[in-house]
C-alpha cells in the first residue's frame, strides 16, 4: 500500500465544535430502546456527532491507538485498498463520552466499534470474518455506490 492511499485515511480527532459546527436538531431522549444524548456546553450532542461521522462516511473505526485488534481492522481495510475514518477515542476529548454513547448504540464497549455503510458490522473478529466470507467489500461498495450516485448531477 503506497503513501497516497494513507493521505485518503481520515483521523477524526479535532474538537466537535470545528467539526460540526451547529447542532443538527436530533431530539433523542433517554429511554428503553433510544439513546442517550450527551450535551456539552455549546448546544452540541455527542450523539448527534456520532450519527453524524457514521453516516458521512462509508466506513468507520472507533478505535484506541495501542489497540492491536483496532490496528488489525484497520490493516484489512487497507490492505483491501478501502479509505476509512478512524475516530482515536483515546486521542479525543470525547473520546470516554463516544465509547458509553458506542455501549448504547452496539450492546458493546470494547474497541473497535467498525461501522460499514452507517451499519454496526461488529469488531475486529466480526469485520475479519465478513471478510473471509466474501461480504465485506460488497458493503463498502454499496456504500460507494450510494454515495457516487446521490452526488451525480
């Protein structure tokens, strides 16, 4: 893998209020099968933030620096030549905040959290294993796909 593809790797680690800059308007509320939001001074939801990298992007790894397994998802993703966004939970102020909003969403809390196509597909065993059975790539290419096709003019 040459250096132009790790320029396509996305780390997501700056502040949410650079990132986002507004709230978005998703009113979740505490309760059996919701998520919790998680405010922060400014109006900004973490939830929402989440939501929001989840979806902008076709695939995502919440991960921690010195995890061996998170460095294993990402290796795969790369070594299948697919970009994805890495949110370095241990190199984020949020960073604790994202991995309880993460528990809610997953039933899980260990890194990595891998997300395809805005779908939780598990953690690094789980992503490896969609592999090995042909079925992760067609994921990120229905993502691509999607994405190409609601840009077209």
């Amino acid at each position: 893998v040459g250096s132009s593809f790790y320029a396509d790797v996305k780390v997501w680690d700056a502040s949410l209020k650079d990132v986002l800059g507004h709230h978005r308007g998703l009113q979740n509320k505490c309760g059996v099968g919701m998520f919790c939001t998680h405010h922060i001074g400014d109006g900004i939801f973490l939830t929402d933030a989440l939501i929001e990298i989840i979806s902008d992007n076709c695939v995502v790894i919440f991960s921690k620096t010195t995890c061996f397994y998170c460095k294993m998802s990402k290796k795969l993703f790369e070594d299948m030549n697919v970009n994805y966004t890495a949110v370095e939970l241990d190199m984020n102020t949020n960073g604790s905040q994202f991995q309880d909003i993460l528990e809610q969403m997953t039933g899980g809390r260990t890194v990595p959290r891998v997300f395809v196509n805005g779908t939780f597909v598990g953690g690094a065993t789980d992503t490896q294993k969609l592999h090995e059975e042909g079925k992760l790539l067609p994921l990120v290419h229905q993502c691509q796909v999607k994405r190409k096709s609601s840009t077209a003019i």
